[in-house]
C-alpha cells in the first residue's frame, strides 16, 4: 500500500509541475498577444512600408532623370 501512496504522490507531484509550467506558458502567449496588437497599431506610425518607400524612390529617380536631362540638354556646355 505504501508504494501506491508514494507512486500517487509522484504523480500528484509531476502534474503539479506541468500544470504550473502550463499556467506559466498561457500568461506568457497572452502577454505576447497584448504585445503583438499594440505592436500592429504603433508600427505603422513609425515605420514606412515597403511598397510607398519604393513607390516614393521611383518618383524622385524621375525628377532627378529629368533634371539630368535638362543638364544635358543645356546650350552652354
């Protein structure tokens, strides 16, 4: 009888432990959702996305090739 009292007790004692490290693991997924929503309000505030900074590069690479072409096409070279 003593070593079913001891194999529950070893028992007990394991899911214990993984029920806190599961409540450990939950508090930390939800920590990280609250994180990643204020993460994708603030970002866009900050930071350019890709697509407006290359369309924004394309059109000054425009005026600069008129303004070159001005230059080039200038009578008193």
């Amino acid at each position: 009888m003593e070593n079913q009292h001891l194999i529950n007790a070893l028992i007990g004692g394991g899911f214990a432990i993984l029920g806190w490290f599961a409540r450990e693991l939950w508090g930390a997924v939800k920590e990280l959702r609250a994180d990643l929503a204020t993460l994708r309000e603030d970002l866009p505030k900050e930071y350019v996305a890709k697509d407006d900074y290359r369309e924004d590069i394309r059109e000054i690479k425009a005026m600069l090739a008129k303004i070159f072409e001005k230059l080039e096409n200038k009578a008193d070279k």
